[in-house]
C-alpha cells in the first residue's frame, strides 16, 4: 500500500486567495460593488471580502468553476486593472487555462496507468477529478491509486490487467459531473462510458464497482476491492469512524420510527437501508408507501454524499403441519 499512498487533502468548498494588501479590496469590490457583481457572474462563484486580513474567500460547490475564480482573482490581483469589461476577457482566459490543465491532467493520468486510447472526453473527465475531493480524499489520486492496485491484484490473479486497470481509472469519472446529473455516481458514470465507446466489460465494471449492479466478473470484483482499499487505507479519508458510525446510527434510527417496522439494516456504507416489516401490520401496497415516506424522512433529516437506496422487504410465510 506504501508504493502508492498520496497525502490526503482537505475536503472543502471554499478558497482563499491571498492580497498583497488590504487596501486592494476596496478595488475588487468597485464602486457600488460593481466589480465583484461581475466577478460572480462571470464565473458563478461567491466572492466573500470579510475582516481577515489580507484575505479574499471564494465560495462555491462546483470545484472546477471555483478553481476559474481563484485563477482569475489572482490574474486580476497581479495585473491591477479591474473593471468589469477587463473581469469578463479575464475569466474567459482563466477558463482556457483550466481547460488545458484538466487535459493535460488527464493525459498524465492514462499515460501513468498505461491505457491509452480512451475517448478525448473521458481523458477530459479523469482530468476534472483533479479538483474534487470526497471526505478530503483527492478523486484523482483516488482513480490513479485504484488503477494501480487493480493491476496489481489482476496480474497475481492471473485475471486481464489492461481491463482491471482501464475500469478502475474511470469507476469515479461519474463523480467529475455528479452535480449536473441525476442519480449514484457509478450509473452516472456507466453511462458516460458506454456513450463514448468503452467496451461492455469496463462499463459493467463501473456500473458494478459499489455492487449496486450483479456481475460475475473478476475484474469487477478486483476493482470494487482496490477502490475499497484506497478509500479505507490510513489517511486516505477524513471522516473518523465515530461519524460514520453516528450517520449509519441516525439513519437506522429513521427507518425504525416509522410504523410496522421489524427490524432495518444500513448496508453499503450507508448507501443503502433494508427494512423488514411486520407482515401482519402492512400490506404490499403500504410497504410501497413506506418506502417513498422513509425515503422522504431521510431528505429531510439526514446529510449524506450521494443517495440512499430504500428496500422495504415484507415477508409472507405460511406454515402447516402434517400429522
């Protein structure tokens, strides 16, 4: 596992651009704030000037558009011409720059893992991971580190290194667009692939890699062991045992509020709540409407990455004896 650790990095959704002064703040904001109402708009992200000095934060979830904000505050800042046409032509190349970074990010990425070939816009995709980070685990290094291991398993087990290899560098690109898109990261990211002409076997892996999907393939089930491996080595992640444990708690805790609830079971990590139910207290029918209203309690009550999948399962038994 040493051959391959990378450092961990901080999960966060802010970044803070230095000043070489306090007195240029009053020029990013303009008159009547007209300069940081077209920063903002320019590049969709919050600008927050505050009281710490020599400090301006920029705010917001999507990580590539907040990396265009930091790189074009910083041209700005080092040019000294800020006005709100110059803030326009100034993110347009921020953007450029960003855009060549992430591809160029990409191509070192298949490169280093030995899979050439891939479609311009995966490679584009394995390049956004870069900037998205998943309990302060960097999702580049996370793609790059499976990749590796899978390769290591695949060639002790004798299974096919170049697919092992390929599916665990893309298993996550589902991530690189998760806030543009509806649904689990690995559907997400199955679907990517198969537009863009992967091969059955390593769509099948993605889409299995948290077994959200059957497979019987043993580079899938290589790929889920290696991205388990990386998410769970020392150090890879942040979040401590005591706050997974109280977040499976706390959802358990939903399911088992509601009504006609037996028993429930958060498997997954997380991911996924089974409940069984009192056969004799609901009926088919309200075990469809259980479903919908756990689901529902959990949106309401619970923060978690992603989405939870809710089974209600409602068991009929009928038993007679012979004499």
């Amino acid at each position: 596992m040493q051959r391959i650790a990378s450092d961990q990095v901080a999960e966060t959704t802010v970044s803070a651009v230095p000043l070489p002064n306090d007195e240029i703040k009053g020029r990013i904001i303009g008159r009547q704030g007209r300069n940081i109402r077209a920063f903002e708009n320019a590049t969709g992200i919050d600008v927050i000037v505050d009281d710490s000095p020599e400090t301006i934060i920029l705010s917001g979830f999507d990580p590539v558009r907040r990396e265009v904000a930091r790189v074009a505050m910083n041209k700005l800042i080092t040019d000294g011409r800020i006005h709100p046409g110059r803030i326009e032509k100034v993110v347009e190349m921020a953007q450029e720059e960003v855009e060549r970074d992430i591809i160029e990010a990409g191509e070192r990425a298949v490169l280093e893992v030995g899979v050439p070939g891939l479609h311009p816009e995966l490679v584009k995709l394995i390049g956004r991971l870069k900037y998205r980070t998943s309990y302060g685990q960097n999702q580049y290094q996370h793609a790059l580190e499976c990749a590796h291991i899978a390769g290591i398993l695949a060639a002790e087990l004798g299974a096919d290194v170049r697919l092992a290899k390929t599916g665990a560098l893309l298993h996550d690109i589902g991530k690189a667009v998760d806030h543009q898109m509806e649904g689990p990261h690995a559907a997400i990211g199955a679907e990517l692939a198969k537009r863009y002409g992967v091969s059955q076997p390593v769509v099948d892996i993605i889409a299995a890699h948290h077994q959200e999907t059957e497979t019987d393939s043993l580079e899938a089930i290589i790929v889920s062991i290696a991205d388990a491996i990386s998410g769970s080595r020392p150090g890879a992640r942040r979040e401590s045992l005591e706050s997974y444990v109280k977040r499976i708690t706390a959802l358990e805790e939903v399911a088992n509020s509601f009504k006609g609830v037996a028993e429930s079971f958060a498997i997954q990590a997380g991911r996924e709540i089974r409940i069984l139910v009192k056969p004799e207290e609901v009926d088919d029918y309200a075990a469809i409407t259980l479903a919908k209203d756990i689901a529902r309690k959990v949106e309401e009550t619970l923060e978690y990455p992603g989405q939870i999948k809710v089974t209600v399962i409602r068991e009929t038994r009928a038993v007679d004896y012979a004499k």
